[in-house]
C-alpha cells in the first residue's frame, strides 16, 4: 500500500509524526524511518522521493552539504535548539 494514493493521508501523518517528535531530521534519516516501519529492508530513491514529497510539503528545510534537513513547526531553521 506504501505506494497507493489511498495511502497518502496515513504516510503523510508518519511522516509529519517524526519530524514534529524526533526534531529537526535529515532526509536521509526521515525516509529510512518510514522505510523500516513498512518492512523495507533498503530505502531507494522511489520511497525517498516519496517522503521527501511529503516533507516539503509540510515542513521549512534547509540545505546542508550531508542533505536537506526538516525542521517542526515551532522552529524556524537555524534557530538554536536547546539540549537542556
């Protein structure tokens, strides 16, 4: 189903769930969360582009020299995250 339009609205939701809960996420590392959840062994550049479509379509990013990264909401991208 991962790639079935009907899908769409459960796998933009997965994806807005790692970004918002995990903070800002490199696309690499987004795509191969949402890989691993629907049993992929490998995470190719048809279910990268999948997400990275969901991604931009909801999330600011910035580009990076290792990727593009999505920040949440409450972020603005270079903002200082605090650990603490």
């Amino acid at each position: 189903m991962f790639y079935e339009p009907s899908y769409d609205k459960v796998l933009r939701q997965m994806v807005e769930w790692v970004v918002t809960h995990e903070g800002t996420v490199l696309d690499a590392v987004l795509a191969r969360r949402n890989a691993r959840i629907h049993g992929f062994q490998r995470t190719g550049s048809r279910i990268q582009e999948r997400i990275e479509n969901f991604a931009q379509q909801l999330f600011k990013a910035t580009e990076e020299p290792g990727g593009t990264f999505y920040w949440p909401r409450e972020l603005e991208p270079y903002e200082e995250i605090s650990f603490l």
